[in-house]
C-alpha cells in the first residue's frame, strides 16, 4: 500500500484518468473529490462489497443452461 501526505485542495493522479483531491478535513473525517471517466465506477469499499456479494447471489441463484434444457 502506498501512502501519501496530503493536504486540502491538493490531489494525486491514479493512471491518466482519475484524480483523487482532499476537499476536506474535520476532526478523524477526509472528504474525498473523486474524477473519474463515466465507465470506471467508483465505490465506497462498502457498497463494492454488497454489489459483488449480489452478483455472487445472482449467479448461484440462476439456473444452470443445460439444467434448464437448453444445452444442445
């Protein structure tokens, strides 16, 4: 893990295309501005976890092609 010194209204680059900038700092709490391209998403660690548990659901729930009488 790297780990960057920052302050408000200073930023670092991920790749060529995303721009992480401190917005702000009260107490233990950094407000992040995130810019980002329309096609890479952006997440809490939270929320990606709850998407990636559904997904997992989803898949295990859907019935299985040859189970269903579609394999050929």
């Amino acid at each position: 893990m790297l780990v960057l010194s920052r302050q408000r209204d200073e930023s670092i680059i991920i790749g060529d295309n995303v721009v992480v900038t401190i917005v702000d700092i009260r107490g233990d709490k950094v407000r992040l501005g995130i810019e980002a391209p329309k096609e890479v998403p952006v997440h809490r660690q939270e929320v990606y976890e709850a998407i990636r548990r559904e997904a997992a659901k989803a898949r295990s729930d859907a019935p299985d092609a040859a189970a269903s009488g579609d394999a050929k």
